[in-house]
C-alpha cells in the first residue's frame, strides 16, 4: 500500500497547481494561499503587510489575513490584476482561487514548480500534516452560477436590480454580478455565513435574471 504526505498537480503550461492532503482531499486554493502567505509572513519574507487575491476569493481568506494583523488587497479576475495590483501596493505575494499562485521574489507570473516548492518548504519547517497547516481557517459558504442569456444588458438598466442588491446587503451576503467577457452568460457568485439563506437568495436572483435577461 502507498503512501504520499502531499500530491501536487500542475496544469499544461504548469502555472497553476492543485494540492492533495494526506487524506486524498483537495485543499481549496483560498485556503492554500492564506497558508502561504501567512507562513511567508512568518519567516519575514512578506512585503507590503498583505496579500492580493481576486474579488472571487473567500471572505473567509480575508478575516484570517485580518487575523494576522494583514490586509487582503482584491483585484478583478485574472492573474494580469493580481499582478498589477501587487506592484501597485509593494506586495510580492497574490494569486487566484484556482491555484495561480505569484511569488514576485522568484517569478514574475504564476509559477506551479515554484509554489509546491514553497508549499513542500511549509511542511516540512512546521512538521504539521497538510491537513491541518494547509486549512489554517474555515470558507465561508460560496456559490457560483452562471446563467445563459441572449442579452448582455448593462446592469444598471434592469429594473429592480438594485432593491435586489440592497436586500442581498441587509442580509450580509456578499456579491458579485458580472457577464462573461466571452460567453453570452452571466456570472453570480453569492457567499454568507448562512448556507441555507445564501442558497435561497441564490434561487430567487438566477429566477429574477432568467426573466430580465431572457424574456
């Protein structure tokens, strides 16, 4: 029978990698680059007194950067604003849910050979199994949906969109709408402490897009 301490994957051009525990379960990628930059804080290596994750990224990434006495800096979506906004504020280390992960000292993009390596360095200066240092904090229930429509109506023109996001607001559900810059679709995502509201809010707006945008 084997047995591995750590799997690590890299995509075809080997700038984004996923981690596997010891269990076989995959560690979500806010939860690896909380891990890091906190580690890379830890040893005196992390400039700028943050991180730099994308609007995409978990709340619960920033209450533990905050935790930490460090700030999460968000960009849009993509590693170019990631990057743009890590030179922007003096920060060397960001990266993307998906597992893009930039480590400025080393590489100027996301670079997976460079980040196992980092991620191999942590365990092995904390002696802790990668289930337990790799998860250093709890993701806050997040959804993502996306919706095809036949219109990429601009957001600000639809009727009783904004008594929507006042009421997602009074409910502590963060959001983010915006279309595919590709794909005639829409993307929803919605996270709250409260998986069962947060679901349930979820229905009610893809409902309330379907009829704005494909009626």
């Amino acid at each position: 029978m084997f047995r591995a301490d750590l799997g690590i994957a890299l995509d075809g051009d080997a700038d984004r990698l996923v981690v596997v525990d010891e269990r076989g379960v995959v560690v979500d990628g806010d939860q690896l680059l909380g891990a890091l930059g906190s580690y890379l804080n830890d040893q005196g290596l992390l400039k700028g007194k943050g991180i730099v994750s994308t609007v995409m990224s978990n709340q619960g990434l920033e209450d533990y950067m905050l935790s930490k006495n460090l700030k999460l800096f968000r960009s849009d979506v993509g590693d170019k604003h990631v990057l743009d906004v890590m030179k922007k504020e003096g920060i060397n280390f960001g990266g993307e849910q998906s597992g893009h992960v930039i480590m400025h000292d080393f590489a100027k993009t996301g670079d997976g050979l460079v980040s196992a390596l980092q991620t191999l360095a942590l365990l092995i200066n904390t002696k802790k199994k990668a289930s337990e240092v790799l998860r250093p904090f709890s993701l806050y229930p997040q959804k993502l949906v996306n919706i095809n429509i036949k219109v990429k109506k601009p957001l600000k023109n639809i009727d009783g969109l904004q008594e929507k996001i006042k009421a997602l607001d009074a409910k502590k559900i963060r959001h983010l709408i915006r279309y595919s810059g590709t794909e005639n679709k829409l993307r929803i995502l919605l996270e709250g402490q409260d998986a069962k509201e947060m679901n349930h809010e979820m229905q009610d707006i893809v409902s309330f897009f379907e009829k704005a945008l494909n009626a």
